[in-house]
C-alpha cells in the first residue's frame, strides 16, 4: 500500500510539472502598451497593460492605470513626432514602464524609441478587448495552477487522515495499541519526502519548478505532524512509566 501511495504522489508531482516544462519551451514575455485616448487636442489616459508572472514562464496580462505625467509625456512626444492628437494610441516603450521626469535622459531615449500606433477602433471596444484577454489569460493560470493545488489538496489529506490514525491507536490510547501505526507514519514520511524534492526544485535559477511550492507546503506539513506526533508519544511513554 505504502508503494502504491508514493507512486501516486510522484505521479502528480510529475503531472505538476508538466505544464511549466511546455511554458518554458515557448518562453516569450508579451510586449507592453501604453493605450491614450485624444480628441480635441487633449489627451486622457486610458489604462497599460503589464505582465504579472506566475512561475516559470507562466503568467497573464493586467490591466494598470496611467499617470497623468506619463500622458504628458506621450503627447508631448505625439506632437514631436508631428502625428495628429486624434483617436486612441497604442505606445509601447523600451524597458518596463516609463521613466518619470527626474530621470530626464533615460525618458528621452524611451521616448524616442516607442512606437506609437494609432488604433481605428473607440476607446470602449480597446477597453473591452484587452479586458477579454485579460479574462481569459486569468482563466488559463487557474485552469494551470489546477493539478498543483489537487496534489496539495490529496497529499494534506492523506497527511490528515494517517494523523488522525497515530493519534487514535497510540497517543489517545496506550502506547502501542492493537492497531499498528508503522503504515500512517510511512505515509506521512513519504509525503514529507515528496515535499522536499519539491523544496530542493524551487532553486531552479530559471524558475520553471517555482510553482511547486504547494507541494512543498504539503511535506512541510507532514513533517510538522511527525514531529508532533513523535514529541507526544514520548510525552505519553514517559507518564506511562512514571505511573507503573
């Protein structure tokens, strides 16, 4: 049975795996855009979109706001560039986000090396596009993050229910009991080393495995309740030889 369990527990901690190991052969983070709205000669900020990452190469767009500086700079920019201040712009500049105005230098270089499109469609339909991505890269990361936080789910319960039979047959009752404990301890020591090859993947320098952290958690656990459950038990041994 211990076998049987343990094979089941690498089996989903490979099944974890898996989806990061694909993410990682296509890794591409998604180009940012600044998105303003002009009309009349006057600019308004709309909203960026920005990557926020998951683990390994997994991660969705959200949705940000604009500061006002930085519309000021892109229309600035807009009139340099001799374009019309007219419909929505989709900019996207060199590096994470735009530098402020202090950093007057490295925001001259962005400046000049952003792209600014100008887009055909309303600033509604841009909202509600970038909106829908947004959804449904959201979607994915749950639907991604799914086996993960299943295997973590099964290995706290095998973990709960071989905790719940040491403390019945050995620490509740005497010492001992009828019912052996040597296969709910072996389950949790096999979720506890299940958990630590977890811990050990989490220094991948390229972070492909960092999403296994649930897993780790789960042996974490584990090992607590070991510790716990060993301190009682000879807690338990000494008060029934003191009282012989």
């Amino acid at each position: 049975m211990l076998l049987c369990v343990a094979a089941l527990l690498l089996g989903a901690m490979v099944v974890t795996m898996l989806p990061e190991r694909a993410e990682a052969l296509s890794c591409q983070r998604p180009k940012q855009f600044y998105f303003i709205d002009c009309e009349g000669g006057l600019c308004r900020p709309l909203f960026r979109t920005a990557f926020s990452e998951s683990y390994g190469c997994a991660g969705r767009i959200v949705l940000e706001s604009i500061e006002a500086w930085e519309v000021d700079a892109f229309s600035t920019e807009i009139d340099r560039r001799g374009l019309e201040r007219d419909g929505v712009f989709a900019i996207s500049v060199v590096g994470w986000r735009l530098f402020p105005a202090q950093h007057e230098i490295l925001q001259a270089e962005q400046l000049g090396l952003a792209t600014m499109k100008p887009i055909a469609e309303s600033a509604e339909a841009v909202r509600r596009e970038w909106k829908q991505r947004a959804r449904e890269q959201l979607l994915a990361v749950v639907i991604l993050r799914l086996p993960v936080w299943a295997a973590f789910l099964f290995l706290v319960s095998v973990c709960g229910f071989a905790a719940r039979s040491v403390w019945r047959n050995a620490i509740g009752h005497a010492v001992g009991g009828k019912r052996p404990i040597s296969v709910a301890v072996g389950l949790q020591v096999v979720v506890a080393a299940v958990g630590a090859c977890a811990f050990l993947m989490l220094d991948d320098p390229l972070g492909e495995y960092s999403g296994l952290w649930p897993i780790a958690l789960a042996g974490a656990i584990a090992l607590s309740l070991l510790i716990a459950e060993i301190a009682a038990i000879g807690v338990k041994r000494v008060r029934n030889r003191a009282s012989e």
